[in-house]
C-alpha cells in the first residue's frame, strides 16, 4: 500500500496482480489496473468503463453469466480512452455516463449447419436482450449479401 498526491489516493497491490487506486475521502475504488506483460496493460473501472494497451485489447472478452461476449459487443459503450487521466481529472475531462455493467443487449445466438452434398449453409438466429439488425454474410472476410434477412423473419 501507498499514498499518492499528497495523501489523496491509496494504491494498493494484491496476489492476483492488479493494483488499485482508491480515493482516501470517499473511501471508493477508482480504477483496477492490470499490467498483463511488459508492454500490455489495461485501465478497468467498476462502473465496466475501460482503457487499455491495443495488445491487451486482442485478449479481453466480457463474461455473462458462463457466457464470453466478445469485446466488440461492448467496446463503443465501456472503451475510455485516457481513463485513468481523466479519474484523475488530469485531463479536465468528465468520463461519459454509462450503465453500469448488469444488464447487456446480447446479439441475437447463432446456430449453423452445413449440408455438403447441397453445398448450403443454414442459419438460424435466436432472439436474445439485443436487437436483431441486419444479418450480413461474409465469405472469407468479404461481403457476399447485405441483408440476407431483408423481410425480417425471426428463423
């Protein structure tokens, strides 16, 4: 344990590796931070708000429940570039509002099958918290249709 910036912030470490700073007059965490290898690290806050080392990125997930929800879900909502400057309020900037990290819009389940001998692929989608939006196919990374659910049928 440590004091910062005159006695305003606590640092504390633990045996799982991560160290975090705590406000001394409020009593409250600010921030958890992880530091994964020499280079990577990542920033969390407890309302999920999160900063983080690009490689650090390409190995973090949410986790629902049993269920791994891949970062892209949640990045635009929860990524806090200069999140810890800014708990700081180094940078003068007051962090975005967001929900706190409870409930997610999932995307919708999917389940495929391929039938060889007809050369098809059958999609099914399942309808979870999130909205459906447009079901676009990819081969190989690139677009083959657009909306391949234009109607907006349910399976």
């Amino acid at each position: 344990m440590a004091f910062a910036n005159s006695g305003n912030y606590v640092l504390t470490t633990s045996r799982d590796n991560t160290t975090k700073l705590w406000e001394v007059a409020s009593g409250r965490e600010l921030v958890t931070l992880v530091a994964l290898d020499s280079v990577d690290w990542v920033a969390l806050a407890p309302n999920g708000q999160f900063d983080a080392s690009p490689g650090a990125m390409d190995l973090m997930y949410y986790l629902v429940g049993g269920e791994v929800v891949d970062l892209d879900q949640l990045k635009e909502r929860y990524y806090e570039p200069g999140l810890l400057a800014k708990l700081l309020n180094n940078l003068n900037e007051p962090l975005r509002e967001v929900d706190q990290l409870t409930k997610l819009d999932l995307f919708p389940l999917l389940n495929a099958s391929i039938d060889q001998n007809k050369n098809i692929i059958q999609v099914q989608l399942e309808k979870r918290s999130g909205a459906w939006g447009n079901s676009v196919c990819l081969s190989m990374a690139k677009e083959v249709e657009e909306d391949v659910n234009p109607s907006g049928k349910r399976n």
